[in-house]
C-alpha cells in the first residue's frame, strides 16, 4: 500500500547504496511486516487512510479489520511517517 518504500529500496539497491537499503528496510520493516497480515483488511485500511478507497469494508468470507487493529495501524503509520500526508504521493526523498 505504499510503493513509494519499495521504490525507494530498489533505488538504494540499485546505486549499490546497502547502508540506505538497510537503513529504510529498518524504518519501515514494522509497517510491511503489519500490512502482510492475512486478508485484505489490514490492506483496504491502509488504501482507506489514504484516501485512495472510501471504505475498507471486506466481503464474505473475509473479515473487516478490528478497532484494535485499526488503532495499532493508525499509530504505527503516524510513528512510521510523522507528520507526512499520506493522501498524497510521497516523494522518494521524503522516504530517505
């Protein structure tokens, strides 16, 4: 739900820059490892937050994301990205 992380890594790797590699894999590792949950309700609420779906209802037989999950996510991208508009774009540079 944010390519603007992977495209980033596969810049770094491509310049042969390993520590910034390492460095963003780090950052940004708790957010990947979150969205890779099982189902699409973790992901549906990531698209949500970023204004790029307007809800992240998931249809039978799949399940909706709980609040408590919702709350671990919310905080994990504010902690993740601070004061960054996700609605929007993110610029590489800003991922650096």
């Amino acid at each position: 739900a944010f390519p603007e992380i992977l495209q980033a890594m596969f810049q770094a790797e491509k310049s042969g820059n390993v520590d910034l590699l390492q460095s963003i894999n780090r950052k940004y590792l708790p957010l990947i490892v979150f969205e890779q949950q099982p189902g699409v309700a973790v992901r549906k609420e990531i698209y949500r937050l970023r204004n790029i779906i307007t809800h992240g209802h998931v249809r039978h037989p799949g399940a909706n994301i709980n609040k408590h999950s919702q709350t671990m996510l919310k905080d994990c991208i504010e902690h993740t990205f601070g004061d960054i508009d996700i609605t929007k774009p993110i610029p590489v540079s800003k991922i650096l």
